[in-house]
C-alpha cells in the first residue's frame, strides 16, 4: 500500500513538473494560439509564384520560415501537419489555389517546424506574407513579396493596372506584361513591381522578367487543385 502511494505521489510530481515547466505535448484537436505562437523567416524576398505550383522556393531565395506553434495556455502543440499551414498575403493580394497546401511534415515535441514550399496562387503581393494555421492567422507579416504569372482574366478582365486573376496564366497576363514592359513600340513603359518577376529587381522590366512568364504562358499553366 504505502508502495503503491509512493508512486502515484512520484507520478502526479512528475506531471505537475512537466506542467510548470511547459514540456507537456497538447492532446489532438488543440488549436495554436497566435499570441502565444512565434512565426519567423531567415530574411527577405521576392519570390515568384504560378498556380500551378512550379513558381520558387522559399530556399530558392536562401528563406525558410520557422513556426513554434503553442496553445492558449503556452503549451507546444506537437505533431500538428503541415498540410494544415499555408501563407496568405499580409494585404489579401494573393488567391491560393485551391485547397492547395506547400509544407510538408509536422510540428515536433516542441511545437517546431521548419517551412519551405512553393505558393501556389494567382494575384500579387507585396506587402508581405502571414503563415495560417487551420484557418487561424498568425502573425507577424513576413517581409516576403509575392508575384504571380497570373494577374489578369480573359474573361472580362478588370482595367489598368487593377488585378482581376482567374487562375491561369493566359493571354490576358502577357497583353498585361506587355502595357509594363519597354520596347520599340512601347519606350514609355511605366514600372510596375508585380510583374517584375525575375532578378535584377526595380527599375524596368528585362528580359529575364519575360523568359519566366513565357515559360509558364506556353506551358497552359493553371490551377488544378480543387
Ligand atoms: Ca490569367
Ligand atoms: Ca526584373
């Protein structure tokens, strides 16, 4: 008997240490907290997206986002997929295709995970970008600046430099590119950041801006996820 109560006492000591100190893993379904939960990036970016998902790396640009996902009570959320993360745009410039989600893995006992992916979105950003766990948005907005081949629609479309994106990169997003981009015909063109998808950055458009829209004019790319 007093063995017994021995270790029931060693184990409830035990537990109220792991409690105290915030070692405790949170049971299934518990959602992060986003005043308690830390939300980092190596740096940062521009990066180029397509919705069919063959835009850049966040590595591509030396960046990996590191998320620390804890509770309302602090405690580390462990093992939460990272099917469930993805990044919107800090201005809602961006449109995600789909049910699409760029991570992969999933938060570690400490409720750590290091991202890396593709965007796969239409539209434009260059405010930044916010991680979104299960619907719940984290912060801060991270210094990372989206642009999409796929700015404008062939059906209807939208005026100037408004951005009207129907996910597909088609005619529409090259006549766009086109009124941004300097040329015999067009010496005047006036800069414009979300079409300007390729290093060197600023200035006027070149010809390494074109070469990766085409690659995704030429390719039909559109975005297939439901
Ligand atoms: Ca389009
Ligand atoms: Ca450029």
């Amino acid at each position: 008997m007093f063995k017994f109560t021995a270790i029931a006492l060693a184990l409830v000591t035990l537990l109220l240490t792991l409690e105290v100190f915030g070692v405790r893993s949170t049971t299934a379904g518990e959602k992060p907290w986003p005043e308690w939960s830390t939300v980092t990036v190596t740096g940062e970016g521009i990066l180029f997206a397509c919705p069919q998902g063959d835009g850049e790396l966040l590595s591509d640009k030396g960046l990996t986002i590191t998320a620390t996902l804890r509770t309302s009570l602090g405690y580390p959320v462990a093992g939460f997929p990272a099917t469930d993360l993805w990044l919107i745009g800090c201005d809602s410039g961006l449109v995600i295709c789909g049910s699409a989600r760029p991570f992969e893995g999933a938060t570690d006992v400490n409720g750590r995970i290091l991202l890396d992916g593709r965007i796969l979105a239409s539209g434009c950003d260059n405010t930044g970008v916010r991680l979104v766990a299960q619907g719940i948005t984290m912060q801060p907005c991270l210094p990372i600046q989206v642009r999409s081949a796929d700015l404008k629609s062939s059906q209807g479309g939208c005026p100037g430099d408004a951005l009207c994106p129907d996910g597909e990169v088609d005619l529409a997003d090259f006549s766009f590119l086109a009124t941004h981009y300097p040329s015999s015909g067009n010496p005047g063109a006036s800069y414009f950041a979300c079409v300007d998808f390729a290093t060197p950055y600023g200035g006027s458009l070149g010809l390494a801006d074109l070469s990766r829209f085409a690659t995704h004019l030429s390719g039909q790319h559109r975005c297939n996820v439901p």
